[in-house]
C-alpha cells in the first residue's frame, strides 16, 4: 500500500516539529516522492547525517510503504 504526502510529512514532523516540508508526487502513482526538508536540527550537520535523520523518522518504511523517496534538506537561512 502507498503512503500518502500527509503520512509522510507527519512523520517527518514528528521527529523534527519545526520542519518545512514540501512533498512532489513524481510519477502520480503515491509510490514516487520527493521531498524538501527544511529544518533547523540540521545546522551544522553533513547532508549525509540530514537524511540520516529523514530516514529514521520514516520509520523503515523506505522500500516498502514508500517506495522511492528523492531527499533535499537543509537548514534555514
């Protein structure tokens, strides 16, 4: 079963309640994301360890659930 954007987001924000999070359906299918994760636990952090804590928010359910997620993050200006 697909995830929808709102699932996504509310996990995202969850685990980081300040972020901005812009979600794209790319193949109009809920199967296909990209996402924007603007947040300001990422401050000083690698991109690498950004979606790191993506990842770990989403709860394992890249590749299963969710079956492709393209990630930008970064933190605030």
């Amino acid at each position: 079963m697909a995830m929808q954007a709102n699932e996504i987001e509310a996990l995202i924000k969850a685990a980081l309640p300040d972020a901005q999070v812009t979600m794209q359906d790319l193949a109009g299918d809920n199967d296909h994301w990209a996402a924007t994760v603007i947040s300001s636990a990422f401050k000083g952090l690698s991109r690498v360890k950004q979606h790191q804590i993506v990842y770990a928010a989403l709860r394992g359910r890249v590749g299963g659930e969710l079956h492709a997620l393209a990630l930008q993050t970064s933190a605030p200006d």
